[in-house]
C-alpha cells in the first residue's frame, strides 16, 4: 500500500510538472528532401560544373545559392559557390537526384568571397547539359527571373 501511494505520489508530481513544460515543437519537412520516397525512384549523386559569364558575375564576384526542386536537392556543404570576377568557383555543386536536372535554379547575389551571408537580389534559371552523373551550367545560358521586390 505504501509503495502504490510513493508511485501515485510520483504521478502527481510530474503531471504538475509536465504543465509548466514547453509545448512540443512540430516540425515540418520538405518534400525535396525525400524525392525517392515521394516518387519511389533511385536517388544518385550528380556532380555540376559551372561556366563563368562576365556580364553576370560583375567587378565583385558572383554568389549563388542552389534552390531546391523536383527532381534534386542540394547537398548542404555545397549549395553555396561563388563566381570570381577572372571566373575561378569556389566551391563545388552536389546535387542528389531522382535523374540528372534539365534545368537548375539559383538565388544570386553579386558581392565579393568574404561576404556576409545576406539576403540575395533574385533567381536564375538555368539549362543544364548532363552526362552520365555530371551536368555543366553555363551562366551565360541562364534567364534572369525577376528580382525579389518584384518577385511574385
């Protein structure tokens, strides 16, 4: 009897606790990061390689951002490159795919290597030549959608 009022005792207290505990947090994921299981295809890594355009990259340099979407997601150390003015990239573009892209989208900015992260002036598509697991972007192939004030 003793030992069921030490355990009720104990039921108590941390039911009186539990409501001074945060809520639980909920979290949300994106389907981008699932693309086998959303589509029950193969995932496979492909390797990008891009080509330097003068008009684009400017006097400071270029920064560019991979942006998710069907059928790749980016690799997290390397969705972030930056273009030289000579047209030198730092950096290395791995995505992971379902099939090699057709087309890769970017959100750019022009600013130099030591920049601090900030919010980037809009997007770029661009088409992509693929062979085998490695596909080129030629920067000067790419559209420039509208940037992000006008962005809708």
């Amino acid at each position: 009897m003793r030992l069921m009022g030490m355990i009720l005792g104990l039921f108590v207290f941390a039911m009186a606790h539990a409501a001074d505990a945060p809520a639980p947090r909920v979290s949300l994921f994106s389907t981008s990061t699932d693309w086998a299981a959303v589509t029950g295809l193969s995932l496979g890594q492909y390797t990008g390689k891009v080509i330097s355009d003068k008009k684009m990259v400017g006097p400071k340099g270029l920064i560019l951002y991979y942006l998710d979407g069907f059928p790749c997601y980016g690799e997290a150390d390397s969705v972030r490159l930056w273009i030289s003015p000579r047209g030198d990239v730092d950096g290395k573009l791995r995505l992971v795919c379902v099939h090699a892209p057709n087309v890769v989208r970017f959100a750019w900015r022009n600013a130099p290597a030591d920049a601090t992260e900030r919010a980037t002036t809009g997007m770029i598509q661009c088409p992509v030549t693929a062979a085998r697991r490695d596909f080129t972007v030629d920067l000067g192939q790419c559209t420039r959608e509208p940037d992000w004030e006008t962005y809708r």
